[in-house]
C-alpha cells in the first residue's frame, strides 16, 4: 500500500452491514470503501449479495445491523431519496428513461426548472430553454454527441440510452455515482462508448461505483476491485497486480482471499 | 483521449436511413420512417381525418356546410368533448375510466334534484363534489387497491349508473336556474349560435393543453404514461400523482354535467348511457395512445368533432343512426390500430 493510498479518506464507508430476509443472510458483516474519485468496480457471483450491499448503500434497504459513512460521518439512508439527497445517484439496470421524453427532459424529470418571476411562481411555466441550454452543455461536457437535445429517446440507440441515463446521474450526484450493470444490453461498440463516458464522469471528480458481470469491462475502466462473496468483502484487488483469472478463482472461492495482492485503503478491522 | 462516438449509431434498429446524412430531399420524403413520423405527431392524422370527412358530407350534402350547422356541431360536441379532456388525463397516465358518465349523470341528477328547491350555486357547488368524489374512488381503486383501471371503473360505472336511478327513483328534474342552463345560452348571429359552453370547452382545452406541455406537473404525466418506473426511479410519486389525475378528471366530468344542463335542461338519470365510450373514442380518434404517455388534448378536441361530424353529417345524408354506430365503431378500431403500429417498437 502506497503512501498516497492510506492518507485518502474514503468518500463513502460502511462497516459491519447484516442483514437478513427471513432464515436468508444476504449481508453477513460486510464491509466496504469507496475513495475519492476512484472507479470501484463490484464484482461477485449470483447471489452474493451484490445488490443487496448497494441497496443498503443507497437507501433502497436499510440494514439490520452496521453503519455507513459518507465523508467520514456516520448516515443513516431511510430512503433512496435520503441518498440523492446526500449526493449519491444511482443508474439502475432497468432502462431508467422515459423514451417518449426527449433528452432535456430526461435530464430533468423530477426536478424540472421553472421561470423566475409571475410566469414559474403564478402560472407554473417551466424554463425550457433554460434546461435545454444546461443539458446540451452538460452533455457536450461528457463528450456525448447527439443530433438534438429535443430528440426523443426513443429515437435513440441502447447504448445512447444509457448515455442519457449515466449523464443524468453524473449531473444530479455530487458524490458518488452508482452504475447498476450499465453495459449488460449492449453491444461490443456501445459498450466502449459507456465505458469511455464512465471515465468522463470519473474525471469531473465523482466517485464511481460500478457493478458488472463483465470481467473486460471491469479490467478496462476499474481503479480497484470489491470482490464480493457470502454475503461479505472478500477481498479487493487493484487490476494492475491481480488477474482476471486470479480474480474469478476469489468469486467463487476457488482460490483464498489472502493469496491475492490487497489493495485496501483502510486497515481491516481486528476481527 | 477519443471522443465516444455516441450520434453515429443512431436511430432504433430498423431503416436508420432518415437519420443517416445527406440523403436525397425527394428520396425521403415519404419514406416508410418520414411516413411514420408524420403520423406519430399527435395531431396530424386526427385533423387530416377530420378534414377528409368535412370534405366528403360537404360534397355529398346539401345541408351540412352552412355557418349554423357547422356552430350546431360545435354545440353537439361540448358535452362529450368536455368529459373527453378528464378521460385524456386518465388515458395519458395508461388508465381508463369507464364510469365518467355515470359520474356526470350522477352529478346532474344531484344538481337537478337539489335546484328543484335550492340555490342553484350550491347545487352545482355540490355536482363538483359528487364528480370529483367519485372520481377520486376511481383513483384510490386504481392505487391503493392496484385494481386494473378497466376493471375499478367498470364497477364504478355499474354501481354509478344503478346509484343514479335509486337516488332519483328513476324520476327526471326539469332544469329552472338561467344560471344551471347558462351553457346552452350565447350570443348568436342569424343561424350561428356560439354558446357560453362552446366557449368554456375552448378555454378549458387550453387551460389543460397548457398544463400539460409547459408545466412540471405535465411533463410528469407524459413520464408516467410512458415509463411508471422511470419516472419512480427519479423521485416521483407516482401513485400519488395518479390519484391526482383521476381527481382532477372529476372536475372536467363536473364541467361535463353543466355542459351536459345546459344542452338539454333536464336531469335523467338514463340519460347519456354511451357518453363513456363516446369520451374514450374521441381521445383514440384524436391520437392519444391507449399505452399511455403519448397525446394530447389539441387531438382530443379534434377527435370530439370527428366523432360529432360523422354523426352530424351521417344524418344530414339521411343516414340511419345505427350505421352512424357502426362507422364510429369502424374508426375506433382504425384509430386504435394506427396506434398499435406506431407503438410496435416503442415498448422495447
């Protein structure tokens, strides 16, 4: 572990998450750490309790035991809006756009921009041309090139789609951005694109944590490695000192968490 | 660093050649995509529709184009072109409400049976209530108790209807209060007659057509329709915006019930039985998707005169009225499948 790594304070944090549905642990005592504007990928095998960690780090699902910590101070998520809030946006895998919508108002829905003076308060009207201005800049920012930013989205490609998608999250987060398998309905071609503007958004300073199944994607874009197992952390790697085999051996317990390079920031707990 | 070339790949799966560059002007202009667009704006097809049939009675009658039919038709068209603007609504959020006019009956036979010894302010004060009510039942079935829209309303045009006729004993309320039957009154010029209640559908089509396109709550109803999980997965309430929906469609049915007194100064708990379908046929005629999330209140004004117009011109033809049923019948069917055809490839 480098000097530069230990003094980094992890944007966000979380200790000792349990949680249980029934007889079934999804989250046995697991820990986590994401650092300041890193790309963490997410990694595990079905039922590892990938989704159900993210959950409980974006207020979908409120752990029954644990804490999470965003800069340091302790949070407690009771809702997804509780997290937005907070500055962390989540893409989900379900397509999250309103195809008849075009872009401007994708980008905005939920928090659409009315005119000042009697025309917003009194009679509501929205700003469209101020949203349409910011949302075209915005994208332009993220090197995202479309014909118009009046387009529906559903005249637009898949790979388009999740472009929209991730620059609205990129947009509204002022932290941390999480990519529910953002590359899983795309093409070979599209999915370089998602993966070029995920760096992007990295290099506007947000903290990206990106769930994926894709062992190439990962090796692609990935600063450091969550591999998850059992319910818990087993391991996080840095993708320049482990391999790809080396890494699906500690997903499915083929191989042992210690015999892997750790690329942890903090020092594990005393257990 | 390569910039993603993101544009280049554009345009859906299927004939990207309107998108692709510089093609030819003549090439393209009716090109299956340039077709398909044409006819995907909301309202060019219903007005090209409206049009055509115009075009045919006024050729092939002698009675139907002169300035006082053609104000008559507007007259005709108010009652159930104001309670298509609630059914637009309901439709733009995926829904559908069967009931609406059981729920404007209900509301003029309570306002008819109150005026017959109160004030008539209170009386339409108490039509609002009933309408919106009811419609809010509507709602909280379609939300809270995640009943299919079809099926809730379904019940509540059945229990609506049977509720009227109870109430009333079956009896009618001839209508006495200038101010209840004010609708049906306006200043005339010869054989034209522009009533207050003409006047009142234009504005209120407005008033709806403006709240739907140039506010928040609008754009929230467009994403609803299209993508309830999108638009939940962006922070909005989405049940809560949908009760609100088929609330506010109660106030358009209470505008319906004044409209419906001002037309015909009677309240009959048997009167207006296929107001419903009549409501929801000039919404599909007039281009608003039956998939939610796609339409409007400009194509549903033009679908009430459609639906009037063919009615209207059929008899001036000396047409039967149950061919008039059959060729509304025939236009739904059209409307709904040009609908189909244009939602193929949108719900992917």
């Amino acid at each position: 572990m480098t000097q530069d790594q230990s003094a980094r304070i992890p944007v966000m944090q979380a200790v000792g998450l349990k949680k249980h549905y029934g007889h079934v642990v999804a989250l046995d005592d697991a820990d986590f750490e994401l650092a300041q504007g890193e790309i963490l990928a997410v990694v595990g095998d079905n039922g590892a309790g990938k989704s159900t960690l993210i959950k409980a780090l974006t207020g979908a699902v409120i752990p029954d035991e644990g804490d999470v910590y965003l800069d340091g101070r302790k949070v407690h998520f009771k809702s997804p809006l509780n997290a937005r809030l907070a500055g962390i946006e989540t893409v989900y895998q379900e397509l999250a756009v309103a195809t008849q919508l075009n872009i401007a108002q994708n980008l905005y829905l939920g928090r659409e921009v009315r005119k000042s003076g009697i025309a917003g308060t009194v009679f509501r009207q929205l700003d469209k041309k101020l949203m349409r201005n910011q949302a075209a800049e915005h994208m332009r920012n993220l090197g995202i090139r479309i014909q118009s930013i009046n387009q529906k989205v559903e005249t637009l490609s898949g790979g388009q789609r999740q472009a929209v998608a991730v620059a609205r999250a990129a947009a509204w987060g002022r932290k941390v951005v999480v990519l529910d398998e953002p590359t899983a309905a795309l093409g070979v071609r599209e999915t370089g694109q998602v993966l070029d503007l995920i760096r992007r958004v990295k290099d506007q300073g947000l903290s990206v944590i990106l769930i994926s199944h894709s062992m190439p994607d990962v090796f692609a874009i990935a600063d450091r490695i969550h591999i998850h197992r059992l319910g818990h952390r087993a391991a996080v790697v840095s993708p320049k000192s482990t391999s790809r085999s080396d890494v699906v051996a500690v997903m499915t317990g083929a191989l042992e968490p210690e015999a892997v390079q750790s690329a942890l920031i903090a020092p594990p707990r005393a257990a | 660093m390569p910039e993603p070339e993101l544009a280049s790949t554009a345009a859906g799966s299927d004939a990207g050649a309107a998108a692709a560059g510089p093609v030819p002007a003549v090439a393209s202009v009716w090109s299956g995509s340039t077709l398909r667009e044409l006819f995907s704006y909301p309202i060019t097809g219903p007005l090209f529709a409206l049009v055509v049939i115009v075009l045919v009675f006024s050729l092939t009658t002698s009675t139907f184009l002169n300035a006082g039919n053609l104000s008559l038709i507007l007259q005709q068209s108010v009652v159930v072109g104001t309670l298509a603007l609630g059914q637009t609504l309901v439709i733009l959020v995926s829904g559908i409400d069967l009931a609406n006019g059981a729920i404007m009956v209900l509301a003029t036979v309570v306002i008819g049976s109150y005026a017959a010894h109160g004030d008539p302010v209170t009386a339409l004060l108490l039509g609002l209530v009933v309408c919106v009510a009811a419609a809010s039942l509507n709602g909280l079935a379609v939300t809270r108790f995640r009943l299919p829209p079809f099926i809730a309303t379904l019940g509540m045009f059945t229990i609506l209807t049977a509720a009227a006729r109870l109430y009333s004993q079956s009896r009618s309320f001839p209508i006495n209060s200038d101010l209840i039957t004010v609708l049906g009154t306006g200043p005339s010029i010869g054989t034209i007659t522009i009533t207050y209640g003409s006047m009142l559908w234009i504005v209120l089509t407005i008033v709806l057509g403006y709240a739907l396109t140039q506010s928040a709550w609008g754009v929230r109803v467009y994403a609803i329709g299209n993508s309830p999980i999108a638009a939940r997965l962006n922070g909005i309430n989405v049940n809560a915006m949908i009760f609100g929906v088929y609330g506010l469609a109660g106030v358009f049915y209470a505008f319906g019930a004044w409209q419906a007194l001002g037309r015909t100064p009677i309240a009959d708990p048997s009167g207006y039985q296929i107001a419903n379908l009549d409501s929801i046929t000039a919404v599909v005629i007039g281009g608003t998707s039956l998939f939610g999330g796609r339409g409007g209140v400009a194509g549903t004004f033009v679908g009430a005169l459609i639906v009037v117009v063919l009615k209207n011109g059929l008899t001036q033809a000396g047409i039967d009225s149950l061919y008039q049923q059959i060729a509304t019948g025939f236009l739904v069917m059209l409307a709904v499948g040009v609908d189909q055809f244009l939602g193929r490839g949108r719900r992917a």
